[in-house]
C-alpha cells in the first residue's frame, strides 16, 4: 500500500538539501516523491547550479520530472517528449500569471484516467488555480521566477501527490504586511494560521485569503494530506489529524505537499458554502 508523506519525510529530505549547499553532495532518498526534485529544483536554481549529477537509480525518474530542464541545463539523457499524460506531470516552472488555468489544466488531465469523479476533478481545478495563484499574488519575486509544480499519481496505490514550491518571501514575511496579523503571529503558527479561511497578507481584496483554506477543506473532506512549510514553521493535516510545529532547518519560500485519495470525493460547492461571503460578492463570483 501506498504510504503517505510524513514530516519527518520531509525535514530529512531538506536537511539534506542543507547538506547539499554546503559540500556539494548529499544522501539520496531511497524512495523518490514529487516532493524531492520540486525541492531539489528549488534550491539547485537558488544557487545559479550548473551541472547536476545523480545516481542512475533516480536519474531516470529525475529526468522524466525534467528537473534538468527546471535548472536549464542539459540532461544527460537527451531530448524526450513530456507532452502526453501518464503517471506524472514533470517540474513546470511558474513564470506567467496568464498560465495559472493552463497550469491547472494540465494537471487535472493527470488525474482523469484514474479518478471519473467530475466533482472531484473540479475541486482539485479550483484549488490549484487557488494555489498557484498565490503564487503570483503574494510572492513579491523580483527575479520573473515565482515557483514550480509537479506531480505524480500511483493509481495502485489509489494516490496522487501535487507539489508546488514557490519562492516569494515566505509566508511569516507576507503576513506580517497585514497590521490585524502582526499580534496573532506573535504567538500563533504562520503555516497553521494561513490556512484559516480570510486570512491574507492583502485584506480587502474580495477572494484574498482562500487558497490554503480551500486546500485544507478539501483536504479535511478527503481524509488527505496537507503540508505547508516556510521559513522554520510548517503544518501539518493527515486523515484529520492537524499537527504544526517549528523546525530546526529554514526552507526559504513555501513549500505545499498534497496527497490525496483517488477513492475519496471532494466537493469545492461544500467548501465555499462553508465560507461567509465577503461584502460585494455574491454565489456567482464562485466557480463550482
């Protein structure tokens, strides 16, 4: 059976990232998930990296997410054509507002051979839009490089992990722009706290402050997995168990890891009823 991705997966892969930036080697993870290379990616581009060299057990796998072609450099195994839909949707890397809905698109192919539930496949649409534009939104990138995201489905193990890692300011940094924040991250967690439906670093701004709220509803409803990582916070929702803790490692930007049970529906109408609606809008600025 497929395991879910735990913290602790997680905080040892990036202590090795840590690893990585200061001796130019690292150990591997024996078994490889989206979330690794969009992280590796990461934090390769951050260091302006020019070669990459990977042991042959993941560097196919490496090479099919096309982590060599998110660092814009040569891969070792030659051209290859990533256009058709299969088990994975390799490192995209966010450089265009406007491809927001082709991005989520694309992704939500990935899931239709394995998943024929059109609500669900249309919360999953939602939430990525919701996602990746924050992205855009909040990131305050100055560099044209505002994240990546990939995925990959086990459809054996009746799973999907979507991994998004952006490179903005961090999501302490961008809610400490909002004044009516500044007390409650003083003693509350920015990861856990982001996700709480209104909350945003741009109040007053209609749909600010549902992207995470989204992801964590839809995820309560599914029973899946929601990590979110910034900074040296991070939360953590798993079969509704909520956990949020602080880390000993800084991960610069945020970090969002999703997993999610093909067998299990989400429905998105659910989720916005459950949402007071903000002054001056109504049902109809809600795409469900």
């Amino acid at each position: 059976m497929m395991q879910r991705t735990t913290p602790h997966d997680i905080e040892s892969w990036l202590v090795q990232l840590q690893i990585l930036q200061r001796s130019k080697r690292c150990e591997g993870p024996k078994f490889v998930k989206p979330f690794h290379l969009a992280t590796l990616a990461h934090t390769l581009r951050r260091d302006k990296a020019t070669q990459l060299n990977l042991p042959e057990k993941i560097g196919g796998y490496a090479d099919t997410m096309n982590l060599w072609g998110a660092l814009e450099i040569e891969s070792p195994f030659g051209p290859k054509d990533r256009r058709s839909p299969g088990r994975y949707h390799p490192i995209e890397l966010l450089k265009d507002e406007s491809s927001i809905d082709t991005a989520a698109e694309a992704l939500v192919a990935l899931f239709k051979p394995v998943c024929s539930n059109e609500q669900t496949l249309d919360a999953i649409q939602t939430m990525l839009r919701e996602l990746i534009g924050n992205c855009f939104a909040h990131s305050d990138v100055t560099d044209g490089m505002y994240g990546a995201i990939c995925a990959q489905v086990w459809a054996g193990g009746r799973k999907a992990q979507i991994t998004l890692a952006d490179s903005g300011i961090g999501i302490r940094a961008s809610l400490e722009q909002n004044p009516l924040l500044r007390d409650r991250l003083n003693s509350e967690n920015g990861c856990e706290l982001a996700t709480e439906y209104g909350v945003t670093s741009k109040p007053g701004r209609g749909h600010s402050g549902y992207g995470l709220a989204v992801a964590r509803r839809l995820l309560e409803q599914n029973k899946g997995t929601l990590y979110v990582r910034s900074g040296s916070e991070a939360f953590y929702l798993s079969s509704n168990v909520v956990r949020n803790f602080d880390t000993e490692t800084h991960y610069d930007g945020t970090l969002l890891v999703i997993e999610w049970d093909l067998d299990e529906q989400m429905d998105i109408g659910a989720v916005y009823a459950s949402f007071p609606l903000p002054e001056g809008m109504s049902d109809d600025d809600f795409d469900f």
